[in-house]
C-alpha cells in the first residue's frame, strides 16, 4: 500500500487508511479494528509518506526509517514499543545510528516502532519503489506509409494535448508549500 494512503491523526492512537472525501473532512479506516471514523478538517492529519525523522545532516523520511527497521528484522517483527527508555535508545541506535538525539524523543521513538509493528502485522510494508517510465518507454514505432521510415509516436504527448487543464483564477507559480510532519522537536 502506498504511504500517501496512510494516516496519523493527532489525538488518536494508531493507525488509519484514507477511504474518502467527506463534507466537513475525511474518512478514515482504522488498521487495527476496521472501524471507520469522520476526521474533522480542523484535526491535524499527516500522511505517513510526509513525515520525517530528524537526523545529523538531514531529515530522513519515515518509509526509509522503516525500511531500515524490516532489514534489521528479517522483514519480521521489532522489539516492543513499551520496553525501557534506554532499550528503546538502542534500538533506534542500531537501525538509525544518525539520529538526532537532542530532537528525537522516546516517545518519538515508540511511535515509530509502534506503526512498524502495527504495519508489519497488517502485512502493508511495501519498499518497492515505483519508477518513472521513461519518454523511449511510451513511444511506439510505425512505419511511414509513402517513405517506409520508422517514426516514433509519444503517446504521453498525444494524452497530454487531448487533456484541458483548468487553473484557479488566482494562481500563483510559487504559492504552493510542501508541508512536512517531522518526528522530534525544532531547536530552541
């Protein structure tokens, strides 16, 4: 399952599947129990595939951290999220050695073990990267009927001419933010 698909939701334990659109918010399934909810739009949301962890150098997103956590467990189980503080430490030590330790909490830290586990049992890690076709991938070749030349047709061109986009009346290039949820706290 995509990571995109995939929810934490600030006051709720666990994890949930985006189901659909609703009026005042969203609709939400969780992975435990399979009970559907109404998420509020005024409730924070984040996507596991937007959420990252602080590190030394840079923030290593969530699906990285995961995938790091199934290698070390032969793609079975990790330890308990409710072990002792300094357990857990070495834990996260041993599958993310650069973490930052100033910003990244033991709570931080049984989150994240946690929604692996959660994950793992629910048979849903997937580390398979999706790749981009590339432009040769989508051309077909036929012959030209009066030389008997090849020519290439790209049918992603052709798709994208017959599509009509519709922009917003006020939009503006650089108006758009990438949001995303980091797991720790910023430096003061």
């Amino acid at each position: 399952m995509d990571f995109k698909n995939l929810m934490a939701i600030s006051g709720q334990s666990g994890l949930f599947k985006y189901i659909s659109q609703g009026r005042n918010g969203i609709i939400v399934e969780s992975l435990t129990d399979k009970k559907r909810i109404l998420v509020a739009s005024s409730v924070k949301v984040s996507s596991l595939s937007d959420i990252a962890i602080f590190s030394d150098k840079e923030d290593i997103p969530l699906k990285k951290v995961l995938k790091s956590i199934s290698e070390k467990e032969n793609n079975g189980p990790a330890i308990d999220h409710k072990l002792s503080n300094d357990e857990l430490k070495k834990y996260f030590e041993t599958v993310l050695p650069n973490y930052d330790r100033e910003r990244v909490y033991v709570s931080d830290m049984k989150k994240v073990i946690s929604w692996y586990n959660t994950l793992q049992k629910q048979n849903l890690l997937d580390f398979t990267e999706t790749e981009e076709t590339k432009p040769e991938d989508n051309m077909e070749e036929t012959k030209n009927i009066n030389s008997g030349e090849p020519i290439k047709t790209d049918f992603n061109e052709t798709a994208k001419k017959s599509v009509t986009k519709r922009e917003p009346v006020n939009f503006k290039a650089n108006s758009k933010k990438e949001t995303v949820t980091r797991i720790g706290n910023k430096k003061t």
